[in-house]
C-alpha cells in the first residue's frame, strides 16, 4: 500500500506528531542508558585506579619481605664465616689462607677475607692485589672496634677498596685475646651488586628500585634501570622508613634521588643495622590496567551509540569483561609469584574443599605423584608434615586463615615416597574471601631448602665442634658452662670443672709422628666420654688439653671421684698400629661457686689446679685452693 503524500498537510500533521514523539521516546530512553552506561565505566575507571593502587603496595610489600628474607641469610651465612674463621685465625694462622680457600669455595659468593692487626695494618687478604701492611686503620668498620668493647658483626658503609678501587661494603667482627684485649680485626668484603642480584628476578616495570640501607640512612646499594647504583652511600635519613620505629611498613612518596613517584614498602634487619626497601612506580602500577581502561571507554561510546538491546547486550558484556579482568588479575598474580620465587612450587589451594592445586615443581619439591591433593584429609599435605613441627604448622596457618597474622611462613620437614625426610619453606596468603570474611581460597609457594639447612649445619658444627676429636670446642664449652651457672644459682647446686692434659704426650708425637699423636688424641676423647654421664661435656681446649663440665654436682668428692675415673683410664695403655702407647694425665679441677662466679673464673681456678699437680709430680689431681681449704 502506498504511502500517504506528503502534500496532505492532515498527513504531514500526524507524520510530524508520531516522529515528534519517537525522538522524546528515544530521547529519554537514550538518556536513562547513558547515564547508566557511563557511569558504570565511570565506577570501572575508579576501580581499576584502586586496583592498580592495591596492586602495586601488595607488589612491593610481598617482594619487600622476600628480599629481605634473602639479605637476612646472606648476612646470617657471611656472620657465621666471620666467627668459623676467626677462630682458624686465633688457633693457627699458618694454616688460615687454606681454611679461607676451602671455606669460600663452599660459600659460592664473591667474598675477599681480611685480617689486620689492631692498628689496622693489614696482616692477610685472599685478594692478591692488597699489599701486607696496607694501612686500614681510620676506616670506620676498622676503627670503631677499637673504641667499643664486646663482640658484635659491624656493617661499614660502601668504600672503593684501596688495593683494587672497586665499590664493596665490608662486615667486621673483633678479634680479642682470653683477657678481651683487641688483637685483630677480621673482615669479609662483598660487592654491594650481590645484594641486588634479587633486582634481576622482580618485574615491577622499568622505573621500579630496590635498595639496602643502614639504620642510619646511609644506601648500602640501590639497583634501578633508571639511574643504576650511582646514588652509593648517599645518605637518606629523612625519609619515612629512617624515621619510623616500626619494624615494616609502607608509603608513597616522590623520590628525592630520582624525582619519580613511588609505591614503597621496607622491612628492618635490626639484628644487622639494616633495612630493605622495594619500589614500584606509580605509573607503572597504573599501566597494567590502563589496557582495560581504554577497551571500557570503547564499549561506553559503542553502547551509546545502540538502542534497547544492543545497550543492555554491552551492560552485560561490561560484567562479563570485568568478571574476565579479575580472573585474569588473579592469574597474573600467581604467575608473577611463581616468577618472583625463582624455581619455588606455586600451590593454589581451595579452602572450603580443602583441595590444592600444586605446580609442577611443587609436586617435584613435595614429592607428590598428583596435581590435586587433599590439605588436610587421608593422605593430605598436613599429614607429611614431619609430627614434631605439625602442631607449629597448624598454630600459624589458624592464625593467618583468622586474621591474625598478615601472611604464612614455616620452615618444616616434609615425608617423601621413600620416607625420607626433607626441608621446605612454605609461604601462602589468603587471596579471597566470602561476604562474612570466611576464607575461600589461599595462594603461596612451597621452597625445597635442604641445601640451605645443610649448609647451616655444617657451618653450626665448624663453630662449636673439634675438627680432630669431634668433640665440643672452646666456644661450646664456654656457652654450656654459662648456662649451667644459670641453673645452679638458680637451683643452689654446684658446677663442676676438670681441666686436664696429657702427661707423655709430646714423645709420642716426636717418636711416632703426628698421625699417630692425632689417633692417640681420638682414643683419649672416645674413653674419657666413655666415663663420664650424658649430661656431662668433655671438651678439647687445646693441642692435648681437655675440660670436663660436671653441670650438676652435689659435694666436692663428686668432682673427685669422676677425676679419679678420668686418671685410672688415662693411665690403661693404648693400643695402636704403631704398638702400646702408654701416657698419663694432670688434673685440676674447681667448683661454682666456690673456686669463681662465672665460667671464665671456673676456668681459670681449675687450670691452676692442673698445674699444681704437674708440679707435684704429674699423673695426679689438684683441686683450686679455695676448695682445698673449704
């Protein structure tokens, strides 16, 4: 049917009214979906700006801990070299530079080991390059152990080294002779760029900075692509983590080396002076989101320019997308925790199933034959842990699913197929909730670090154990007597100390020769210790000197009845390849409190002792005066 023409003006009345009225129709359906169009992508640019936000601090606060985990082992490990060596030094320092080889060549670090004098002169170096008597004496990591008593790891600011002019930063432990005089200086010299080697494994875009400071502002080392390490021992002890007494925290702060505006977190070391700190840019916090800006922005003019359905289609198509921007956030995450724990297991737990997802290398590191396991359940994760760390375990992840504690951390064993038993670092964090804050899903990595505790091990027995005999050293005994005075004053008994050498020894060194002196000396231990009850420690304090703490004695003739036992067995001969050795022993022995109030006294009374029976005759046993006359 034609169409009406349009020459009727009655036509064209009721033309113009109906269109009239579309276009108000149109018009205000139009308004009512732009203005729920656009402000729906008004609210998704708000949350995408909070989320960048909440993003970059979570960033910077997760790596922020984990490099200072990592600066915590490194100092910890380069301490304890410190203390190993220091005490080769003071045994032998003929044989130091072949216990320096050998203990670098297990530390895997760049490390220079320094001894000086107590004027600073330098007395050894493993760096070729340093000449013996170069003056370091008014640098202050020397310096400052000449001015303060006790023992404790000095970190120096970062200095050029004087034989080699590179950058490096030095710790320092005091060497003191028995009387606590300053005999020495001992230093370990590590480049402040192996500290930053944790830089190379964080991707927080390209203005993002990682920095070691001391607690009194001054930058240990600082690593950022935008201005490398140039800003070394510069001092900052006006910003935010120099003034704050807490031991972490967070801010956001324009930097005053680098004029860029950054997310910050820190954690202290206060055990070493030192604090960590990671940054992340805000403008690159804000441009993982700024793709998803862009795309909402699009999808609020293609809205705008459809009707009806088409709009409520791209409404929903917004929800999807937003649905799509979490999942992939929350994918991201793990990713990029899975890159930042550099070869760790990444698990991904549902907390209401109690099923966890393991990575492939977490099901390397747990030894697990499947990808899904049960948390808690027949066969699950919680039934390898090894039964005396298990209630541990439990305690901090109830704390950290309640609330109470940020995130979970435990260091435990774990049971392998073959029932061995292997130690891991397990890390997680509640990554979502339901309404009534209910945990639903949990996120962490699990580390394999049987390595590391060896390694730990092995450095703890060099420390406290004789190389020869095995037995305790000087330092163990010293700290077992210390804490055995404790208990006695606080319970009313006495402590009882035998120091003892071998009579006759040194002819069968110089007729026999040293091994067999050495196989002599391991007889000696293992038959003493034989004697002697678990509680007691037999120590060698010396070339053929030994101690015996008695922790708990109740009278004198206690201590002079296990010193009768000591020389009755000390006089039986000794079997050997090279025949029948046949020596005998000086004792002397003191009493807490009697002979001295601490363990130093302690052992001093009873060395006297020892040689008022050699000059008496030898193969005899002396008490302290004092216990003589009581």
């Amino acid at each position: 049917m034609p169409y009406p023409s349009s020459s009727n003006p009655l036509v064209a009345m009721f033309s113009g009214y109906f269109q009239r009225r579309v276009l108000r129709q149109l018009s205000l359906y139009l308004a009512l979906m732009l203005s729920v169009v656009w402000g729906l992508v008004a609210v998704e640019q708000g949350r995408f700006a909070t989320l960048a936000e909440a993003g970059g601090k979570n960033n910077v606060q997760n790596l922020s801990r984990a490099f200072a985990e990592e600066v915590r082992a490194t100092v910890g490990l380069v301490d304890l070299s410190l203390i190993q060596l220091r005490g080769t030094w003071q045994r032998d320092p003929t044989d130091f530079a072949q216990g320096v080889a050998e203990h670098t060549r297990h530390l895997r670090m760049p490390i220079h080991i320094a001894v000086t004098d107590a004027d600073g002169s330098l007395l050894y170096s493993n760096d070729d390059t340093a000449p013996r008597g170069l003056a370091l004496g008014d640098l202050p990591q020397f310096a400052i152990h000449r001015t303060q008593a006790g023992d404790r790891l000095y970190v120096g600011r970062p200095e050029r080294l004087r034989a080699g002019d590179q950058w490096t930063v030095q710790f320092t432990r005091p060497i003191r002779d028995a009387g606590g005089r300053l005999t020495g200086v001992i230093a370990a010299s590590i480049p402040p760029s192996y500290f930053l080697r944790f830089y190379d494994s964080i991707d927080l875009g390209p203005d993002a900075t990682v920095s070691l400071m001391r607690l009194d502002g001054t930058i240990v080392a600082r690593s950022s692509r935008v201005d490398g390490n140039r800003h070394m021992g510069a001092n900052i002890a006006g910003t935010p983590q120099m003034l704050s007494r807490d031991a972490s925290g967070m801010f956001r702060k324009v930097s005053a080396l680098d004029s860029i505006d950054r997310f910050y977190a820190w954690h202290k070391l206060p055990d070493y002076g030192l604090v960590v700190t990671v940054g992340q840019a805000v403008r690159d916090a804000e441009a993982r989101f700024a793709q998803q800006g862009s795309v909402m922005r699009n999808a609020g003019v293609i809205v705008s320019l459809v009707l009806g359905v088409l709009g409520w289609a791209a409404i929903g198509a917004a929800d999807r997308r937003r649905r799509a921007l979490k999942a992939l956030a929350a994918a991201e995450a793990r990713w990029k925790l899975a890159l930042n724990a550099a070869g760790d297991g990444v698990w991904d737990c549902d907390v209401t199933k109690g099923t966890a997802l393991l990575s492939p290398s977490a099901q390397r590191i747990l030894d697990s034959e499947h990808a899904t396991v049960s948390w808690f359940g027949s066969k699950g994760v919680a039934e390898l842990v090894h039964p005396d760390e298990f209630e541990a375990v439990r305690t901090a992840l109830r704390e950290h699913i309640e609330g109470v504690t940020p995130d979970y951390a435990m260091v435990h064993r774990i049971r392998m197929r073959d029932g061995s038993w292997r130690w891991i670092e397990a890390r997680g964090t509640v990554t979502e909730r339901g309404e009534r804050g209910e945990p639903l899903r949990m996120v962490g990595t699990f580390s394999n670090i049987d390595a590391r505790k060896q390694e730990e091990e092995r450095m703890r027995r060099m420390a406290h154990e004789d190389a020869l005999t095995k037995l305790p050293n000087r330092v163990l005994l010293d700290d077992r007597m210390r804490q055995a005075i404790l208990v006695a004053a606080r319970d009313g008994h006495k402590v009882g100390l035998i120091y003892f050498d071998l009579d006759k020894f040194k002819p069968v060194n110089d007729t026999h020769g040293h091994a067999v002196g050495d196989r002599l000396l391991r007889m000696v231990a293992e038959r003493v210790r034989a004697v002697l009850r678990e509680s007691d420690t037999l120590a060698r304090v010396g070339g053929d000197e030994f101690a015996v703490l008695l922790p708990r004695c109740g009278q004198v003739q206690d201590t002079e009845r296990v010193a009768g036992a000591i020389l009755a067995c000390l006089e039986q001969p000794f079997m050997d390849d090279a025949g029948e050795l046949n020596i005998s022993g000086s004792l002397g022995y003191a009493l807490y409190p009697d002979c001295g109030d601490d363990g130093e006294a302690l052992l001093h009374s009873a060395d006297l002792a020892m040689y008022d029976a050699k000059a008496h005759g030898r193969n005899r046993i002396s008490g302290c005066y004092r216990t003589r006359v009581g």
